[in-house]
C-alpha cells in the first residue's frame, strides 16, 4: 500500500525563503480567497522566522 500525502503536508516543515520572510512553514491550508495563479494552486501558509515571529505568505503550487 502506498503512503498518501496532502499538498499542506508536504509544505509543512520546508523553509520559505523571500526578501522579506525567512523561515519554516508550521501550517499550510488551501487558500480561503480566491486567488489565481497560471496552471498552479495557491495556498495561505504561516511561516515562523528566524527571530520567532509568525507571519502568513500566499504561495503557488504547480499540480501537474
């Protein structure tokens, strides 16, 4: 039998990296709003940073 893995799973524990957030994603969720992005997902992710803040990044999930 084959492990069967979410999308949100799979984000959860990677690092976020951009020019104003670097961190690792605790939790991830489809996102609520409908936001589009080309032949891709997008999904509302929190990150905890290196100084231990929290913030929230849309971010885009290609599904081939």
């Amino acid at each position: 039998m084959a492990n069967l893995y979410s999308i949100e799973n799979l984000l959860i524990g990677k690092i976020y990296n951009s020019k104003t957030l670097r961190g690792e994603i605790v939790d991830a969720e489809k996102h609520p709003a409908c936001v589009w992005y080309e032949n891709a997902e997008a999904y509302l992710v929190r990150v905890r940073g290196e100084f231990g803040n929290y913030q929230y990044r849309t971010i885009a999930v290609m599904n081939n």
